[in-house]
C-alpha cells in the first residue's frame, strides 16, 4: 500500500495557521522594545547636565526708595532674597513699553502665586505716572491687587540714577520735538528686561521687544528659560 498521499509522507504534519497568535507575539516584542527605548531615554537624561545658568553679569548698586502704586513708599532692599525682573515703563509709550509688559504679564501669569518671585517696573515720567495713574494701568495688566509686581514711581532723578547705576541699563534721552511721535512721546529708554537673583546679581538683560521678531521670540524664551532656572534652584 502506497504511505504517500498528496505528496505528502506519514510524518508530515500541518500546523494550523493562526494570525491572531502571531499578531499577538509581534505586539508583545513591540511593547517591550517601546519599554527598553523609553529606560534608556529616561537613563540619557538623568546623565546629561541640566541647563546651563544664567550668567553674572554684575550686582546691583545702591538702593531704591520710591513710591507703589497703592502709595506707600517701598525700599528694593526688600526684595532681598527673591528672584526679580525689573523693566523700565512709560505708560503712553508709543514704542515698545506694551510689548515689554506684555512679557512681564506672562511671568506674573505664572509665577506670581511663589513668595520668592518679584516683578518691578520703574516708570521714566513720574510727573505723569502717578501711583493713580499706574494703579489704573496695573488693573489693565491684571495685576490690580497684586503684590508680587509693583509698579514704582517718585523722584525723577533717584529713579533714573537706580536704573542707570544700580541696574547698568542705558539711561533715558529726551527726544527732539520733531522726532516726536506725538506730544506725549517725550522720552526714549532701554527697554530691556532685567533679571536679578536673590544675592542681588544681574544674570541677563533680554530684549524682548526687537525690531526683528524672531530676535524677540528667543530673548523671551530665554528670560522665561532662566527665571524658572533660578526658582528651581535656591543655590543659583
């Protein structure tokens, strides 16, 4: 009798074919290489240095005295101990003072609810800027009642001596009539912001406001980049 049927001998033996088995062995090696990428990012990480700090530039000289927007005198000695960003403002600036406050707005958004964090903003034109008129502007900003942002005026002379002694920014220029544009349009200032730390070092000036927007877009990453850096680590 012929053992052979079908070409086939008597020890051959099919094996049912069965897709879902395979598809489930290929899924489970999927997992488990997905596993292993995401231990060896994670190992990658914790090996590589964290961000690198902001840099000293120089400390802050001398002191301020001026007059908050609730009309209270206030002394920067204060803020001893907290990280702060100062900016220099100007309420009818037709310039770059929304700009550069729009950016202050956004750390005030974020890190104003930490006792550590300080946002300052010094006003160039105190005859005008009064405490009413700056409380007004603040409530427009969102910081009406806000206490870890003040906005500072008083003596021309002291307030613009601390920005240009005590913060190193460029000091303002009145500007020629017919450069003006508009009555109000009195004086240009340096409208970089300005980062200290909690010993009172400047670690960066950032120009947020640039005439090219890309320019911008990286100074205001950066500020945020290292005013986060110096909240997350007391030592820097």
């Amino acid at each position: 009798m012929n053992q052979e049927t079908d070409g086939m001998s008597a020890g051959d033996v099919r094996v049912p074919i069965r897709p879902a088995f395979y598809w489930s062995v290929i899924a489970g090696v999927c997992v488990v290489l997905l596993g292993l990428s995401w231990l060896l990012h994670t190992a990658l990480q914790k090996g590589r240095p964290g961000p690198e700090p902001p840099a000293h530039y120089r400390q802050v000289q001398g002191n301020l005295q001026a007059v908050e927007r609730d009309g209270r005198t206030v002394d920067a000695a204060e803020l001893e101990g907290k990280v702060r960003v100062f900016a220099c403002l100007y309420t009818v600036c037709p310039h770059g003072c929304a700009a550069v406050m729009g950016q202050l707005r956004n750390l005030h958004l974020k890190h104003s609810s930490r006792s550590d964090f300080q946002l300052v903003s010094i006003t160039v034109l105190p005859d005008r800027d009064t405490p009413e008129v700056l409380a007004s502007y603040a409530e427009g900003l969102g910081a009406g009642k806000s206490s870890s942002w003040w906005f500072l005026t008083g003596i021309q002379a002291r307030l613009w001596e601390f920005m240009e002694k005590g913060l190193g920014m460029n000091g303002p220029e009145t500007i020629p009539p017919d450069e003006r544009l508009n009555p109000l349009d009195v004086y240009k200032h340096d409208l970089r912001v300005v980062l200290v730390d909690r010993r009172g070092w400047v670690r960066g000036y950032y120009e947020v406001f640039h005439p090219q927007p890309e320019i911008s877009s990286l100074f205001c990453e950066r500020l945020d980049s290292d005013v986060r850096r110096l909240l997350e680590d007391p030592e820097l």
